[in-house]
C-alpha cells in the first residue's frame, strides 16, 4: 500500500503545519510540541497503533493447551489462548454480549473462559459454548457463531514472536520487518530450537512519551557515555567516551532502527558476544556467511521494531563476569505523558543451564526498575517530558525555536556500501540517521490517508 | 561453636524489631556501607515480580523472575553505583522513608537461625513532584546469629503490585 501524506485540515495537522514539520526534519530537527501533544498523542492511537504491527507475545509462553497470557494491543486488551490442537488464538478480550473485560488474569490455564456478568462461556477457540438460558431467553434462532469471541483482525509471527494487526489491509508482517528480519535472526534464529522467555515480565510506569523510550534503543548509543557513566565509573562499562560508537547504525525500512556494535576496529572482544563454545557450531549452521561475518565481532545489539517494540542483546553483569541475554520490551502509551513498560527476559533454549541462570543475573543486574543502567534511562526519560509540556515547549508554530536536535552525520558520514546487511549502514553508532528514519515514518503514518 | 537454642521471646522480638528498624534508618540515610554490614556474606537477595492470578492459582509471586536477583557482590556493585558522580536517578537524591511493620518471628531451619516475616511500605519523594510514589508488600527474611550478632542471610520481598507504579528501584527494601 502506499501512503499520500494528508493533513488533518482541521486539526493539529493542517496542509501549512505539516509542511512546517516536513521542512524541519529533513534539517534534522524534531518539533518539541509533537513530543507529547495531547492531539499528536491521540492521532498515534489511531494512525499508528491502529495500522501498524503490535508485539503481543512469544510462542513459548503459551506451552499447553488452554495456557493463556492477557495483553494490551495500545488500548484494546488482548487474549491469546492456546487450543486444544496446539495453535495459539487471538481474540479481544471483551465478553461479545456486552463488552465485560472476559479474562482479568495475566497468565492461566482454562478450558473456557466464562464472563462474570451474565455466565456466557467461550471455548479456547473463542467459540460461544454456553449460554445462560440460551434457547429461553434468546430463542432457537440465535446464531451462536455470530457471538464467538471477536478475533484481532491480523495475527502473524516471526521465529516465535506474535504479532497482532488491527488493519486487516495490512502488508503481512514478513513485508513489515522487512529488513529488520536479517537482523532479527542474529539473536532469534542463531541457536536450534531459538529463544524461549523466562518467567513473567517485569512491568512498570514510567511518566514519559513512548517515543523517548523508543528512538532511546532505536537510535542513541550516543547517550550511553553519559547517561551510563556510572558504569563507567565502576569500571563494568569502557572508559573510552567512544567505546558506545564502535559498530554500524542501519536504518531499516518502515520506521525500525537497529545499532550493531563492536569494539574499536574489532579488536579484543571475544566472538559472538562471548556466549559458549559448544554453541558456535549451531551459529555457524543456522546463520548466513554475512551473518556470521557481522555476529562474531558484534558486542551490542539494540533497536527498536517500530513502533514500540524495542529489543536489546548486550553482554552485562554485576558480579565481575558478563553474559549475553536478549531483553523484549513494549512501551506502551497510556497517555502523552505516561508509559507502561512491559520487559522480557530471554535467552536460548539450546543454552547451557548455568549459562541461562547466569545470564538472567545479568539481565535483572543492568535493566529493569533496578538495573544499573535502566534505572538512569527512566529518570532522564522523565525529564525529556517534563520539560517539553510548557508554553514555549508546546508552541505549534515553532515560535520560541522549539526544535530538538537530531541532526548527528548529517552531511558528514557516508553510508558503509560494503555492509553484507540490509538497510542502510552507517560505520559509527553516533548518529541520527535512524531515529530520522523513524521520524519519516512516523510522520507518513501520522499523515496518511485512510479514507477507505 | 556452643549451640543454643534460640527461644522465641519477648527479647527476641524486640532486638529483631530494633534491627529492622535500624536497617530502615540506614537506608533513608543513604548509609549503604553500614547497611552492608547488616548482611550475611552469602545473603541472598531476591524480588519477585508480581503477577496477577486467578483465585485457584494462589498468589501470583512469580520466583521466575524478579526485580532484584542479588548476592553480596553485585549489592555491593550497586553501592558503589550510588557513590559515582553520575548516578543520575539518584541525583538529586530522592527522599525515602522505609516503613516496617507487622514483624513475626519465627523458627528457623538451622539452630542459629530464625524466619523474620514483616510489611514495609517505602514512599518516596523525587525532586519537586507533588506526588510521593510507594511501593509496599511483604518480605520474608531469615536471619543468623553470627558472632553475637544477627544479620540478614536472606530476603525475599514480595510487592503487592503487578505493575511497579515506581519508575524505578533505587534504593533497597
């Protein structure tokens, strides 16, 4: 599908604003207002988290028939079940007599799922198997699969991870990771049997916008040098300022963004992020000659899946020894100023048991509430919107010079042609050139016509 | 090493009410060093997160998974941290206020230990917010006799909360 930008000719979007907004981000400036505008929030509800791929779950969460999770698809809540024949459903999780939230646990196991208002039941395919009174009150006419639990209208996966879309004329989701999937496969694919999540997320509220979250792992290793000094300081991160700009930053299609670091020329760090031995032969079997040749000298590797699925496979830990783990999250907007973070832990299935326990040290160690290095980003996140709420701030019409500066390699790096990867790679990390995809994205989306 | 029996007293209470409490003034002093010295070398540290269950599936605290996952070492690294010049959470540092409470003691599996159950309630004040945060729940301790003294050889602290209206967790409870 293409999109024609459109404005909102009566909205905060007018034709002139929206050119305004187009000007400034080719220059590598970000309108502060739109950070966490209330009408800008609103029409992100709708135009982008209405059309776009939503992260909902992993497959190894759901193990057994009936196994459930509960999720939000931004404001919708979401049940996935597995059935009887093993396959994973996805339904709205709002009783389809009258709307009662069905399921209010986070995580179970039910054959049916009855609505705690008038007793109607589902079946783990969503089916309507019993109601109370049925024929008496309703007659024999009712069409009972006309009230079955209503199903997300697109659900797809890729290796183990679930997808739901509310646009049912959505590009499939292979098309929509694009070439965020080459490098998807360097953590989901390296290993036989792939990732598995461990435990129940860690879920707190931040009082930020989701996009500081987002283009924070999409786009800015640049602030690990100060943000994360502390670790510096203690000695667990490098000393060197530029150690986080080691590696390539690719800006993908649709809006993803992915930095790929390494150290300085390569050098001195142990292959494929320092995981086992025993488990290089499945690396060497499972990814490309170009994956392998990027894999083997990478340290770092965060993005953000647009819109606000962001991941993150560093090495780390507190106890003088570090482990890889990948880390999933969800930012999920509960209002311009409001975020709820939702945090996986994962690590591979095929991994040594004292590798994965020491591993997921390392994850609680660094990120999380507490972690060492996640602690720091909330608080700043929290700044960045605080200050961005006032008049001067807020102002549409850019007045006080209210631009925020994402303008890092313009017109000074050039593309590195001879990246095996998709996208276009940049040979450092310190620069915008992702998060000003993103923005582009965005914008087409914020923009788009969806007269249909 | 002469085994006694711990009798569970008056006594007892009171020096395990007053060690606790001393730990909490620690704490809203920022004196981490001290707090140290109140734990066991092998301590183990742990918060599990908070999942929301159905009745017939109990209490929901999820072992799998936590919020903090500590030995003495990497409490000690994040000690440290609090002593940089660019803890930023921390700067300015937050005010807190641990609250104990509702403390029972209890027999512990080996001689010269006992099972401490108690409530806390942390509220905390960042910067100019008008709004305290809190977090609160219960922790499970047991605590060892070692010379003469008693000291933290385990905590497990169980937050009432599936979604930590914190946004983050910068002091210990």
């Amino acid at each position: 599908m293409s999109i024609t930008r459109q404005s909102n000719s009566n909205g905060v979007l007018s034709k002139e604003r929206l050119e305004n907004i187009k000007e400034k981000l080719d220059q590598g400036l970000f309108p502060q207002w739109m950070v966490s505008d209330p009408e800008i929030f609103e029409l992100e509800k709708d135009k982008v988290f209405g059309y776009t791929w939503q992260y909902l779950g992993h497959e190894s969460e759901l193990k057994e028939p009936g196994d459930y999770v509960t999720r939000w698809l931004m404001d919708d809540p979401v049940l996935l079940v597995k059935n009887k024949k093993g396959e994973i459903n996805v339904f709205l999780n709002s009783c389809s007599h009258r709307g009662t939230h069905l399921c209010a646990a986070d995580v179970g196991n039910r054959k049916t799922f009855t609505c705690p208002f008038h007793g109607w039941s589902f079946n783990t395919d969503g089916e309507l198997m019993g109601v109370i009174a049925g024929n008496k009150v309703f007659g024999e006419k009712m069409v009972r699969p006309e009230w079955n639990l209503r199903k997300i209208p697109r659900v797809e996966t890729y290796k183990g991870l679930i997808f739901g879309n509310l646009d049912k004329n959505a590009m499939a989701l292979d098309d929509y990771l694009g070439e965020l999937k080459w490098y998807f496969d360097l953590f989901l694919a390296r290993s036989d049997g792939g990732m598995e999540v461990v435990g129940s997320p860690q879920r707190w509220v931040v009082n930020t916008n989701w996009k500081i979250a987002a283009e924070n792992f999409g786009g800015d290793p640049y602030h690990v040098a100060t943000t994360h000094k502390s670790t510096v300081e203690l000695g667990i991160s490098p000393q060197d300022p530029l150690y986080a700009s080691y590696g390539h930053q690719v800006q993908l299609n649709h809006g993803h963004a992915i930095n790929v670091s390494s150290s300085e020329n390569g050098l001195n760090v142990p292959p494929y992020q320092g995981l086992p031995e025993e488990m290089w032969p499945m690396f060497e079997k499972n990814l490309t000659k170009e994956q392998l040749e990027v894999y083997k000298e990478t340290v770092v590797i965060v993005g953000n899946c647009f819109p606000n699925l962001a991941f993150h496979c560093p090495v780390h830990g507190n106890e003088g020894h570090l482990h890889n783990y990948l880390t999933l999250r969800i930012w999920r907007p509960i209002a311009p100023d409001k975020t709820e973070i939702w945090a996986w832990f994962l690590i591979d299935k095929a991994a040594p048991e004292e590798y994965k326990q020491a591993s997921y040290k390392g994850y609680v160690a660094s990120f999380g509430p507490s972690g060492t290095l996640e602690a720091d980003d909330t608080e700043i996140w929290t700044r960045v919107t605080k200050a961005s709420k006032g008049k001067m701030a807020r102002d549409r019409d850019l007045n006080f010079n209210n631009v925020l500066n994402y303008m890092m390699g313009m017109d000074k790096i050039e593309p590195n042609r001879s990246w095996p990867g998709p996208g276009i790679a940049y040979p450092t990390c310190f620069t915008d050139f992702a998060l000003r995809g993103m923005h582009d994205y965005w914008l087409d989306l914020l923009s788009a016509d969806r007269d249909e | 090493m002469e085994v006694q029996e711990i009798k569970l007293n008056m006594d007892l209470l009171y020096d395990i009410t007053n060690l606790l409490n001393q730990e909490a003034r620690l704490l809203d002093n920022r004196n981490y060093k001290d707090w140290l010295e109140l734990l066991t070398d092998d301590i183990v540290y742990r918060m599990p997160v908070r999942v929301t269950r159905e009745s017939k599936d109990l209490t929901g605290k999820d072992d799998a998974m936590t919020y903090f996952e500590e030995s003495k070492k990497s409490l000690t690294t994040r000690v440290l941290r609090f002593g940089t010049t660019s803890a930023w959470a921390e700067d300015p540092p937050l005010h807190t206020r641990h609250f104990v409470s509702n403390i029972m003691i209890e027999p512990g599996l080996k001689t010269n230990e006992i099972n401490v159950k108690s409530y806390f309630l942390t509220k905390r004040s960042r910067g100019t917010d008008h709004h305290a945060e809190e977090i609160f729940g219960e922790r499970i301790d047991v605590l060892r006799k070692v010379n003469e003294e008693w000291k933290i050889a385990s905590r497990c602290i169980y937050p009432d909360q599936s979604i930590l209206t914190v946004m983050n967790l910068t002091t210990f409870l």
